[in-house]
C-alpha cells in the first residue's frame, strides 16, 4: 500500500509523485492518498480563513480528479503523525511518498518528525522536489542554471490510472467554524482549484497579458492584465514548470501570422516578463530554504532592534486608515480581494516600515493573513526587503502621494475603495487633507471626521527614515556582514569554477 500525502502540490498534472505511484498501481499494487488538517498549520499566526477557503475548493477538484482515475483521497483532520499511524495499522501502509514542501520552520520541522516516525515504523518515505528550489544547496553559484535545468525537464502527463482500496475512512472538506476560525467577508477571492489555474493561465497567455508589462504597475489595470496564478502556485494547483513551459510554448508561437498586426513585440516582452517572474518566485523561496528562520529573525543582524511597535498604526494601517488615500485603498481591496499588484505590495509595507516605523514582523504577519496567495519564503524575503533589513538590497522608500500620480490620477481605483472620497477633486486626491475646510464640506469629505488626517507627515517621515537606515548601513561591520548575506541568498547564475 503506497501513501500518498498531499500539502502544497494539490493536482494532478505534472505530479511527480502521482506518476511514480501510477506505474505502481499498473503493477496491481495500491494507492490512499491523504490530506490533513493540521493545526500547527491553522493555528498558526500567518494562517487565514482565506486560505483554507481556496485550500478546501483545490481539495475538492483534486478528489474528482483522483476519483475519476480510480483512486481514493483521504482528507483528515489532526496531528500528521496520529493520522498517519491510524492509516498504516488500518491499511498496512509500507511506503509514504511526498513532494518536498519549501513552508516555515513549523512545516520543515514537522516533515523531520515524519522522517523519523517513517523510520521507526519501517515505512520507506521518498520526496521528489516539485519546483526550482534546491534543499541542501551548498552556495547560490550556478543556481539559476540549475532552476533552467529543471523548468525544462518533461513535465508529468496525468497518469492513466490509479487503484485504491474501498474504504468508509475518507472524511471531507472542514469548513472555519469546525477549525476553530474567525470568518471574514472577501467579496471579490480568487476561487481555487487546478481547472481555475489552467483557465487563468490560458486567458493570461491569450488575451490578457499583452500589455502586461506597463500595465503591471497599476492597481487599476493589474488586476486584469496579471497572470493572477500566484494562489494555484502557492497551493501547487499549478506547478512552476508546467506555467513556464506553456509560457514558453506561447513565446514561440509569437508571430505575424499568429498575432495581430503590431502586437507582437508587445506580447513577446510581456511573456519574457512573465517568464522570468516565474524564476524570481523561486529565488526567494530559496532563500527561506537556505534560511528558515527569515520570518522572525533580520536576515542582516546589524539592524536589530532598529524599530519598535505602536499598536495603533499598526491597527490602522491594517485597516487602511492612515490618511494616506493609495495606502488605504491597497489595504481595504486586498481585506476584500486576498490580491494586490507587486508595486502596490511593496508600497504599503515600505510605507508601514518607512513612515510609520513598524516592525516587519508585525506587519508581516497582517500581510501573509491578508494574502490569498501567501508562499511564506517569498513574502518573507519580500517584507525583509521592502523593509530595508537584508542588507544589500537597495532601500526604496515609496511615496503614496507621487503613487496616486503615477498609477491612478483619475482615482478609480482609490474612489472604489475609498468611498468617502469619492467626491473628492482629482486634484487634492493624493492629499485630500490639503483641500480648503469649503471645498472639504462641499465634496462631503471633512477630514478628521469622514475621513482620516494622515498619521504622518511625508516628508518628515521620509527624511528621518533614510538617516536611520543610512546610519546603520555606514557602520563597517554592517558591510561586511552584507557581503555575507550576498554570498548566501545573492542570484548568482555562473558556477564557481
């Protein structure tokens, strides 16, 4: 009896495990697959209703599809090594397969006491990595080639056939209220499953995507023009390799006669973009890989203890109630929504790290319940970064006001989310607090009352931000450590000889 254990790989193509244990079943042995609520994972502070909300929805899809192929897919709740036990007395379970799971410390220490109980109890475990991160890599030179080298390995077709056993142990999908967890509204959620993740792709590669690149940018138009397959990523509806070789199929049906007329340079540097977006997604999970503890610790130590907390920005800022009208409207849509454009992303975590001073920590965890798409070794090296504590990436610090400009001078997206400046002149709506007390009672927006004061000013806040991280950076051992932290997390594409 073959155990097959599902955690971030929930599909059925190119599914390395699914293949190897397919010819097994061709052989007349059998398969369970298993899914298991575990509450070190929904208990634990990064963990939403959003996220078991799109999990349950793949869960489902992902028991058709084995189902259709013969196959049977336990979905439990408990302790993975109570559960476990419990099948392999009651099924004879002498082989556990897996994919490699590039979670947090939690997951990683977890799949280690799964190791040594596979052991103890004689049951062979075999993991196969299932995207572009290397456990075990010993520095980052030639990484980028060994990404290459396995995003253009055959993918998985969906095996033919599977075979398991008739068994009334098959549980169901647990909705929050049975885990324990606080619901929330989300009017506009990406809806899982591995057909929702082709579809999406397909519509990406086909008729969304051509302005991809300028129209990224916008939390206007980036809602559309993105790929929008981050969540299936996350959740391995989708695998890494299966979105960049359908990429690089598109790419080289790029022509004249496949096109309209004018578009094809347009498409070309779209898909290049998405493509090499789909690289950067692992290279920051490597870094979590290579470093598990990124998500409580500053990757570069110099700047420890360099911010404090203060609970009522940190609520208001989660709220999107800072007076900053970009800020607010990126913080209500992704409550609403579960999604936000990279720039945006990037802004309100500068924002919370530069202007309101708060610890990443804190406003990282906001973030990773907040996102639908949450992959911890990307959101967490991100946090770092946006916040200036990695110690060699560039420190940018974004204005909300030149924001509004740049990505929505119209404020349609801001007017959407923020409807108590719908009413607001285009003109004052990067900084409505600027408005005559007049023009305020006119447009029904008096600040202060309808509508928040900002909690800080810009340019101070700006200014003093710089002098602390700069001080810090100017500090020889802070350098030097920084050379430490390249060689150790840097992309780097040549071996070393």
């Amino acid at each position: 009896m073959h155990l097959v254990w599902f955690k971030r790989d929930l599909r059925v193509c190119d599914h390395r495990v699914l293949h190897e244990v397919a010819a097994r079943c061709a052989a007349g042995e059998q398969m369970l697959g298993v899914y298991v609520y575990e509450p070190l994972v929904y208990e634990a502070p990064d963990f939403d209703v959003c996220h078991l909300r799109f999990i349950n929805e793949c869960l489902i899809e992902l028991r058709q599809n084995i189902e259709a192929l013969g196959g049977t897919l336990l979905i439990l709740q408990g302790e993975v090594l109570r559960v476990f036990e419990q099948i392999r007395k009651h099924f004879g379970v002498t082989k556990l397969w897996a994919h490699e799971e590039n979670g947090n410390a939690l997951t990683f220490a977890r799949d280690l006491r799964v190791a040594e109980w596979a052991g103890a109890q004689g049951v062979e475990w075999q993991e196969f990595y299932q995207n572009g991160v290397v456990r075990r890599l010993r520095n980052r030179d030639g990484w980028a080639d060994q990404w290459r080298e396995r995003m253009d390995e055959p993918a998985y077709a969906v095996p033919e056939r599977l075979s398991s056993p008739t068994t009334n142990f098959m549980g169901d999908v647990l909705n929050p209220e049975a885990l324990g967890l606080k619901a929330r509204e989300m009017t506009e959620r990406q809806v899982g499953g591995e057909s929702q993740a082709h579809d999406l792709l397909d519509s990406f590669l086909h008729e969304r995507g051509m302005e991809y690149r300028t129209a990224m940018s916008s939390p206007v138009t980036g809602y559309d023009a993105c790929s929008r397959i981050s969540p299936y990523l996350s959740y391995g509806a989708i695998s890494v390799r299966h979105a960049y070789q359908i990429g690089r199929a598109r790419y080289r049906s790029i022509n004249k006669e496949t096109v309209a007329k004018g578009t094809v340079t347009l498409w070309k540097g779209s898909v290049r973009s998405y493509l090499s977006r789909l690289r950067w997604h692992c290279h920051f999970m490597q870094k979590m890989e290579d470093q598990w503890d990124i998500d409580v610790v500053n990757i570069a130590r110099a700047y420890d203890g360099l911010r404090g907390d203060h609970v009522e920005w940190l609520e208001a800022w989660a709220e999107g109630r800072t007076g900053y009208p970009m800020v607010d409207a990126c913080m209500r849509a992704l409550r609403a929504t579960g999604w936000l454009n990279f720039r945006m992303r990037a802004m309100v975590m500068s924002f919370a790290s530069y202007h309101l001073w708060l610890d990443w920590r804190a406003t990282g965890i906001v973030l990773a319940r907040y996102f639908v798409d949450y992959e911890p070794g990307i959101h967490w090296s991100q946090v770092q970064m946006q916040s200036g504590t990695t110690g060699i990436n560039s420190v940018r610090v974004y204005s909300p006001i030149k924001q509004v400009e740049d990505q929505d001078p119209e404020g349609v997206f801001i007017r959407k989310w923020v409807p108590e400046l719908a009413n607001v002149p285009s003109t004052y709506l990067a900084q409505p607090e600027l408005m005559p007390e007049l023009e305020q009672q006119f447009c029904g927006c008096v600040i202060g009352v309808d509508y928040p004061a900002p909690l800080v000013v810009h340019a101070e806040a700006y200014k003093k931000a710089q002098q602390q991280i700069r001080a810090v950076r100017a500090n020889p051992d802070a350098r030097a450590e920084a050379q430490q932290v390249y060689q150790k997390h840097g992309s780097r594409s040549k071996r070393r000889r």
